[in-house]
C-alpha cells in the first residue's frame, strides 16, 4: 500500500475523531462539532436549514437595500429568525452579536467579504445563484454535515430524487424543448439549460432549447431573438406585483406568432419561488407545481399558471 | 433680418449637393440594412417587397412591427441628438457642447428613472416633459456653473462631469435604496433602442419632428449668434433671447430622444462637427446634413448593436460612447493645446 | 476683504484651526465607536478601549469599528492630500483625483478584474483598482503630453484631457458591465465608495502607505509653493518645473490609488478638503495641507459613520454621501473662480 494513501486514511480518522471537514468554494471547513448557531446570506441556506430542522440565528431577508425580500412560500417559515441586512452587505456587526458558529455565505456575491466573514465565525461559501441543479443538492449534503444531520440530508435528496423519478413519468417524451425565462417589467432573461431552473426543468425530462452563452447561463433576449429562436413551449417567471414585459409583447401580433402561444403552451411561475428559493423546499413546491401546472405532460397549462 | 450678409464662405455648390446626396444614400442604406439583419436575417429584396406589400408572414411582421418602428426611432433620436449638438454648440461657440457633456441626457435620464421608481403610475406621455425638466435642469447647473466668468470648454466640460457625477451619486443612490423597481431601469439608463414600438415612436415623435422643424427655421439665427454677442448685438439681434430660444431648442430635442432612447453620448458632439467638415460653419446646411448623418449614424450602431451577441442585444448607447469617447479625447488634446 | 492676506492668515490661527479640527476628528471617532447597527452603552465602548467591558462590545468596537474608523481617517487624509496636491501642480482649483483619470481607471480595472477572474483570492479587488488608478493616470499623462516642440505637462490640457480620458474608460466599463449576467453589486457599491467591511488587515496594508506618502506630501509643500507662482516664476527661482511636477504629481496619484484600495473612490473629498482648508488656513502648502488631511479625514469619517447609523442594518455607502455635498459644492467653486 502507497504510504500517501495511509496517510490520508490516517488524516480521515484524525479528522472525524475531533470533529467534521466539509469541501467549499474556498477550501475545506473544519469544525469541532456540528454548528448549532448558523447564519444564512442566502435563501437556499435558510430553506436548506429549515428542511434540515435547523432554524437560523440570523439570515440575510432584509427587504431594505434593494432586496425582494424572503420568497412567498418562505416568508411565513423565516418570519421570526433576525435580519442581518442586505445580502450584498450584510452587517458585520449584527451579525456578530448573534454570536454564530457557523456562516453559510455565496461564493460570488459575497466572495468579497469572505475574510471578514470568517473572522467572526467559520463561514463556508457555496455556488448559491450561480449554482445548477446538481450544485444546489450538494450543497444540501455538505449544510447537513456542518449541521450534524447529514442523515436528514441524505434522507431529503432521497426523497427528493423519489418525488422527482414520480415526476419525471408525467413527461411527455419527444416533446419540444422548451424557452425558460423571468420576466421584469423591463426584461426578458432566458435560464439556459446550465442555471438553476434551466436544470431542474430538464431533470424532471423536459428538455431545455438554451445552452450557455460563453460563461452567461442566463441572459437577456428581445422580443425579435424570441421569435428568432420560435419555441413550442414557454416557460415564464413573473412576480404579482409587477407587471412583466411580455404583458407589452402581447399585444405586438409577432407574439401570436409564437408556436407556443399558438400551441397555447405559455406556463407562468412565481418568479421568487421558483428561481430565489433554489432549496428542498422550494424544490418539492417546484416539482408539485410542475406537475399541477400540466408543463410535464406538455398539455395545455391550468387555470392557475395560465398568466393573466 | 439680412442673412446673406453674414453668410459665412461656402465650399462649391456641386459639392454640397454630392456631400447631401451621399448622406441621404448612407441613410437609405442604413435604413434597408437595419430591416434586413438581426436576430433572424432576411434577403434585402425580400425586405423592400415586404415594407411595400406586408403580408401575414412572419418575415413581415418582424419588418413592420419591430425593425421598422426600431429603426425609425433610433434614426429619429440620432437626428435629434446630432442637430441639437450642433444648436448647443453653435449657441455657445463651444466645441465641446454636446448634450451628453453638458449633463442634459444625465438630467433627462435621471429625471425619468424618478418618475419610474416614485410614480410607477405616471403615464408614459409624461417621459418627454420630465425629461425636458431634467436636462434643462442639468443643463442650466452645468451652465450657470461655468458661464459666470466665460465659457471655455475646460470650464463646460468640467461643470459638465461635475453635474453628471452628482446625477450619477443621486442615480446610484436611488438605484440602492430601490434596486428592484429601478432593475428594469439599468438597461434603459445605459441608452438602447431594443424593442421599441410605434406607440413610443409616436410618443416622440412629435416632438422631435417640432424640434426638428424649428431648428431648420432657427438657423440662420444661429449662424448670427455664432459670430459672437457682440457682432450679433450690432446686427440688431436680440441675442439673449434668441440664445435662450435656441438652447431650449437643443435640450427639448436631446430630451425627446433621451426619453425614449435612454442617454446616448457624443452623437451630438460628432456629428456635428462631421457635418461642419462637410459644409463649411453654415447652419442652414450642417444643420439638415447633422440630421442625417446622425440619424445614420445611430441606425448603423443599432445593426452592431444587434449583431455583435446574436440573439442579445447590446445596449446601443455603450456602444456609441466607446466608440465616440476617443473622439472626445482627441478634441480634448486639440482644444487643451489652445489653452483654452 | 479688508484684512490683507498675510495678516489673515498666520501660523497661529492654521495652529489654531489644525487644533481644533483634531479636537473635532478625536470627538467623532469616539462617537463613531459608539455608534452602529448594534447599540452599544457608551460606558461599555470606553471599558472596551481600555481593555475591559464584556466580550460582544470588544469585539465590537476593537474589531469592527476601530480599523473601519482608522480606514476612514487614513483614506480621508490621503485623499484630501492627494487633490490638494494635484491642485498645486495643475494650478487648476477644479483639479482632483476623480477628474485626471485616476478614478474611472480604477473603476474600470475593478469592473474587469471581477468579471474576468472570478475566483479571484478575496482582497484583490482593491489591488486591481489600484492598478487601473495608475494606468488611467498615466494614460492621461501619455494623452496630455506634446510630442513635438517644447515638451512638458500644460496644466489646462491635462485637466481636459482627464476628462475626455474619464469619459473613454468610463464608456468602456460600462461596455463591460452590461455583459455581466448578475450581482455585480459588490463592485458597484466599491466603486461608490464605502469603508464597509474594512477589518485589521485593510487598515495595516493602507497605514505603510499613508506612513510615507503623508509626510513626503509634507516635505513637498515648499515645492508646490514654487509651482504654484506658474512656469516663468518658478523657472525664475532656479527650480526644475518639469521634475518637480512629475514628482509631485506621482505623490499625488500613489495618495489617491493607495486609498483608492482602503475605501474604493470616495468622490469629491480630494476637492472639497483642500478648498475647505485653503478658506480656512490660506494658500500656503505648508499650512494648508495638514489642515486640508485633517478634514478630509473627517469628512469621510462623518460620512461612513452617518452611513452605518442612518438605516441599520443596511449600509449605506459613504460615498454617496461625499459626492451629494462635493458635486455641488463644485459647481459653486465653478462659478466663483475666474
């Protein structure tokens, strides 16, 4: 046997004697023992504690600085845990007087705090919203072994791939592959196949028509690339409290022109839901939509995810 | 009012009829191109049957209900942008009056952004008025700023930067504190004629044709004010109302195109010196020539604009801004050896 | 005025005015410490400072606030130095480090650097900004140079040009800011300006920095004096103008780029310090720049701390709040110099 093979069996033992080790974005975390007080800066990681039956010491929900605030399956959930301010700049010092022993941050968006960060507590950062499908659930197994409850984690991404096996017999094969997007009052900004929904969709056996585009696995499209790219299906990300820009394009006779909107295979989603949440939660409320929603079986949408 | 008097020399008039027949060619050609090419392309011939004879294809509605309407206002704001250029720096005898510059498109962009954050309600026809506001606005600061002691372009320009920093603090500040309702917004601040419908071009259009038509009549004024106060006094103009008249003028159409177009820089500081290369200092000629080369000018960046990430679209304003800034550069090295 | 100049301003009253204003800057940064999004008794943030008070308030204070205060201060101060000086050199009132390239170089670099590399080691942001300080700058000087005749940097070119430069790099960031799918917030904010998130570390890589650039500021003011009689007099008084500017210059923009990296770029300190100090202390270099360090650092002092108190636990960038009372208090300089 190679000795740099027993030395890391050696490592391997050290390491779960006085404690856990857990792989992230900047290196590998080392705790003593399974974190009790966490702070969330994403609302993947407050979805992903809340279904692991950890509720945060503090979380970045603020609706102050810019942000939408919690999405609207989770708001009622994460009512009570305190807001640390804006997840672009969150506030050092709330959040170290919540006294946390463990910090779940976004690689990306708070990549650049990230020494800060871990000053006041171990922080470990993941792919949060630029993360796929696959990403997000790897992300729930390494949360549930920082948390000492990587049973429960395992347990959640089991069930998860059970529901979603469940799903995936709602779908039609050989339907067309379909154009994901959320929609703003201002744009139209398609989800390509390597973003978060865009994954999601084409795990449950739809596929998606979009790869990315160089490094950009979303990216603004007008309405003439739309009938450029012509899709049989659309699959729309609005918010009720806006009014989405397709609204504008409805009445252009270009959009009846969409296969889509001839076919009538136009579905429309809650846009905080299905791409902010990115969690167990959001995930099983996704699933179940997609399935009420009749997008799966490539039928006509029901009255609830119709559109106006 | 004697005009022909104060004509200034004019380069031979065989030469401005090609120069004019050129520029109207270049648009033309600009025109067809803009309809032709995009995210899905279609044979020019195709086109020209299709704008004369639409029908119920695809191909047609994409010409008549996209390109077309697109087309139109980026060739109407382009126009509106290099003629009042031209005004304002005729007005001032300041190469460097570009409404960009001088703050107005920042003022006319800010005061919309406003509007949108703060009165989500407020219907559209109110974007050229609330524009007007602001770019007058931002003009007068950047204005009264630097005129107290005369204007020289490093004063303008300077007073220009310092108005646009403190509409640009107020945009940032704004867009923080109301990231999601202004989100929409970023792409329209940064000055894009993607997706533009007829009913915005005839928002504007109004506008910008009035603006248009005034500045024609206007211009023999301005060749008067161009001479200087003094010389204009002694011909027996009211200079100072006609210098308020005409910069009015400039700001309502860099306001009307900024309205629906989002703020697009240094069109109207090249176009119209362009223009002036062309046909000697004469307004009554390099006002209608600004027009046109500006209104070609922005067509053609819109083509690129379309292109260069097929099927994104890249805002058209940045586009024009890297490209024009050089040229600013330039000028800024001609006029600074002056010591201006 | 009916005052003559000489008699109005006297080393004494710049003693005087320099003492109060360090009065003013240790009273702030006293309360600065005391205030922030988790309230703190003043009794417990003074047993803090000497050590005692309970663990959460320590860490507070001594973690937290102090190297955001000692960031604020020392980027105040070089900022204020750097435009004071450039203002010297350029002999242009209106000059200052935001307008002669340094700051849309920065920006720009900072743009490029988090698009283009982004696993980027946390921390090099700044680094990459102070990069892009230097490059715009010199871009600037590159621009504003003549080539042919008699050479040298004339003041009112390199101020034009440094707007025009301003204007290039600015269309170019914007050209690559809009490529960007999402989030670019934390750049955007940087660029804004803000001393949020300043910790030990970022106070101990400015202070080397402020350590031997304030001083060298100091030990130029003579020089700047010179200068500023203009070309003829100075060449006159035997002093080598050309030399003299590119060194003072390049005190200058390693002032602005070395606190471009503590705080990003704090707009329009570096203008309105400077003239704050020369109503206060008069024109003379030697007077006028300890005084206009002393304001700008607290300037920015007053902004971060009004920042982190006015809506907690949002923050609210400090450089907005520099640039809404420097914009205009340019415009005003405008009008009033001939």
């Amino acid at each position: 046997m190679n000795p740099r093979f027993l030395f890391l069996c050696g490592l391997t033992a050290l390491s779960s004697a006085f404690g856990l080790s857990v792989k992230h974005e900047r290196g590998s975390l080392e705790l003593k023992g399974p974190a009790k007080r966490v702070v969330a800066l994403e609302y993947s990681f407050v979805d992903t504690l809340l279904a692991l039956g950890v509720t945060p010491v503090g979380a970045a929900l603020g609706s102050q600085g810019g942000d939408r605030g919690a999405p609207p399956y989770l708001r009622a959930l994460s009512a009570k845990i305190p807001a640390t301010g804006s997840r672009a700049q969150p506030s050092l010092e709330i959040m170290l007087s919540l006294r946390p022993d463990l910090i779940l941050a976004d690689a990306f968006v708070q990549g650049e705090i990230y020494p800060q960060l871990a000053k006041l507590a171990p922080t470990a950062a993941f792919q949060s919203r630029r993360g796929s499908l696959d990403d997000l659930n790897a992300q729930t197994l390494a949360i549930g072994q920082l948390v000492g409850r990587e049973a429960a984690a395992r347990q959640l991404l089991a069930d998860q791939q059970a529901l979603m096996r469940k799903a995936k017999v709602f779908s039609k094969k050989a339907a067309p592959a379909f154009v994901a997007a959320v929609v703003t009052p201002k744009s139209f900004t398609v989800h390509s196949n390597q973003s978060f929904v865009g994954s999601f969709l084409e795990a449950l056996g739809r596929k998606n028509a979009l790869g990315p585009k160089g490094d950009q696995t979303q990216y603004e499209v007008s309405l003439e690339g739309l009938v450029a790219l012509n899709p049989q299906t659309l699959v729309l990300f609005a918010a009720p409290d806006e009014t989405p820009i397709t609204q504008e394009w409805k009445k252009n006779p270009l959009w009846q022109k969409l296969s889509a909107v001839q076919r009538g295979r136009v579905y429309v989603f809650d846009r905080d839901d299905w791409t902010r949440g990115r969690g167990p939660l959001a995930l099983k409320l996704m699933v179940a939509q997609a399935i009420e929603s009749r997008l799966l079986q490539d039928a006509a949408p029901s009255a609830a995810f119709r559109g106006q | 009012m004697n005009t022909h008097s104060v004509s200034p020399r004019r380069p031979r008039l065989s030469r401005q009829v090609l120069t004019f027949c050129g520029a109207a060619l270049l648009l033309l050609l600009a025109l067809l191109a803009s309809l032709a090419l995009g995210a899905s392309q279609i044979p020019l011939a195709q086109v020209t049957r299709l704008l004369l004879i639409p029908d119920d294809s695809t191909n047609s509605l994409v010409v008549h209900a996209l390109r077309l309407p697109r087309t139109l206002v980026a060739g109407l704001a382009g126009a509106g942008l290099g003629v009042s250029g031209l005004l304002l720096q005729g007005v001032t005898r300041n190469p460097l009056a570009d409404p960009g510059i001088l703050g107005v498109e920042a003022g006319g962009a800010f005061a919309i952004l406003v509007m949108v954050v703060f009165f989500p309600a407020a219907p559209a026809v109110l974007f050229v008025p609330a524009a007007f506001v602001g770019g007058a606005l931002a003009a007068a600061a950047a204005y009264g700023a630097a005129s107290s002691v005369g204007l020289t372009p490093l004063r303008l320009a300077l007073s220009g930067v310092a108005v646009a920093s403190l509409l640009g603090a107020a945009t940032r500040a704004v867009q923080i504190l109301f990231e999601t309702r202004a989100q929409g917004a970023l792409f329209a601040l940064s000055g894009s004629v993607a997706g533009r419908t007829w009913e915005q071009f005839w928002q504007v259009a109004p506008w910008l044709g009035l603006g248009l038509g005034l500045g024609l009549l206007l211009s023999p004024r301005v060749n008067i004010l161009a001479l200087g106060e003094d010389v204009a006094s002694s011909l027996g103009t009211r200079t100072a109302r006609d210098s308020a008249l005409i910069t009015g003028l400039g700001v309502l159409l860099a306001a009307g195109a900024v309205s629906v177009v989002g703020p697009i820089g240094f069109v109207g500081l090249i176009v119209p010196h362009a223009a002036r290369a062309l046909t000697g200092v004469d307004h009554r000629l390099s006002l209608p020539l600004s027009a046109l080369l500006g209104a070609a000018l922005l067509i053609v960046a819109d083509i690129a604009a379309r292109l260069i990430d097929r099927p994104a679209e890249t805002p058209v304003g940045i586009l024009v801004a890297a490209a024009g800034a050089p040229f600013f550069v330039l000028l800024a090295r001609h006029i600074g050896r002056g010591r201006a | 005025m009916t005052t003559p100049l000489g008699a109005r301003y006297t080393n004494a009253r710049a003693l005087g005015v320099a003492g109060v204003l360090a009065a003013l800057t240790v009273v702030l940064a006293v309360l600065a410490l005391g205030l922030g999004a988790v309230a703190t008794p003043a009794a417990q943030v003074w047993a803090a400072l000497w050590g005692g008070g309970d663990d959460l308030t320590r860490q507070l204070v001594l973690d937290l606030r102090l190297p955001r205060v000692g960031v604020s201060l020392l980027c105040g101060a070089m900022f204020a130095a750097s435009g004071a000086m450039m203002q010297g050199v350029i002999r242009n009132p209106l000059a200052s480090p935001d307008i002669i390239g340094v700051g849309a170089g920065a920006g720009l670099a900072a743009t490029v650097f988090l698009l283009a590399w982004p696993a980027a080691p946390p921390g090099g942001l700044p680094w990459a900004a102070l990069a892009g300080a230097w490059g715009g700058f010199g871009l600037v000087l590159l621009l504003s140079r003549e080539w042919r005749g008699a050479g040298g940097l004339h003041p009112v070119r390199l101020a034009l040009v440094g707007v025009a430069v301003a204007a290039a790099l600015g269309a170019v960031q914007q050209l690559v800011l809009v490529r960007a799918p999402d989030g670019l917030g934390s750049a955007l904010t940087f660029l804004t300006g803000t001393v949020y998130g300043a910790d030990a570390g970022r106070l101990l890589s400015v202070l080397p920095w402020a350590l031997v650039l304030l001083p060298a500021a100091l030990l130029l003011s003579r020089t700047l004096d010179v200068l500023n009689l203009g070309e003829d007099l100075a060449t006159g008084l035997g002093t080598r103008v050309g030399p003299a500017r590119l060194l003072s210059l390049g005190v200058g923009v390693a002032l602005a780029g070395a606190a471009v990296t503590g705080a990003g770029i704090l707009g329009f300190v570096g203008l309105l310090a400077p003239h704050l100090a020369r109503l206060l202390v008069g024109a003379k270099h030697g007077r006028m720049l300890p005084v206009s360090m002393l304001l700008g650092a607290l300037l920015v002092l007053a902004a971060d701390t009004l920042g982190r108190a006015l809506l907690p636990p949002l923050e609210v960038p400090a450089g907005i709040f520099t640039t809404l009372v420097g914009a205009p208090y340019f415009l005003y300089l405008l009008k009033r110099t001939a």
